[in-house]
C-alpha cells in the first residue's frame, strides 16, 4: 500500500516535456538558420529583391519564434514538475532563448535597415 506514489524501479527520470521543448529549440534554429540563409541568397542575387519571397520568409520568422516561445513555455513547465531531472528542461530554455533572441535581432535590424 505504501508503494502507490511511487514509480516502478525501472521508470526513466527524464521528462517528457523537457525534451520536448529541446527538440522544439533544435527544430527552431535550424528552421531560423535555413530560412536567413534562403532569404539572404535571395536577397543578394537578385537587384530588385522578389517580394513574394521575402514575405512568406517574414511568416516563417514568426512561426519559428512562436515555437521557440512554446518551447520556453514547455521548459519552464518542466523545471516545475518534482522528482524528474531539469537538465533537458534547463537545454531547451537556453537554446529557445538563443533562437527567440537571434529572431528578434535579425528582425530589428531588418526594420532600422530601411
């Protein structure tokens, strides 16, 4: 009766939402990474930038940062749960941070660029 709390021997201590917003920070900076790197080759090969590109690579710059702020979310919410380890957890608000931080940056200096 006294074991009912407690999780079998062999149960892993690593939390499922902690990985989740590691893999969340990983999925986000290579989709950040990729699109800078479509968007600056499209931007420096063509004189008059396609707008239609550009436009749909600003969606994207979004999306990938309301994964990051998900994935911050999810990492926070982690740290909180007891008894299993923060260590991915503590991964995946550092990496999320990074990549929410390197958006907004690139962002900033595309809006004081003009």
């Amino acid at each position: 009766m006294g074991d009912a709390g407690k999780e079998p021997s062999g149960a892993s201590k690593v939390c499922k939402v902690g990985m989740a917003s590691c893999v969340l920070g990983v999925v986000s900076g290579i989709g950040i990474f990729v699109n800078f790197l479509i968007t600056a080759v499209v931007v420096l090969t063509d004189s008059t930038p396609n707008m239609i590109v550009v436009g749909a690579s600003g969606i994207v710059w979004v999306v990938f940062a309301g994964f990051s702020l998900v994935g911050i979310i999810a990492g926070i919410y982690s740290c909180l749960e007891k008894g299993k380890s923060r260590v991915p957890a503590v991964v995946g608000i550092g990496v999320n941070a990074l990549v929410l931080l390197f958006t907004i940056v690139i962002m900033t200096v595309g809006i004081l660029n003009k």
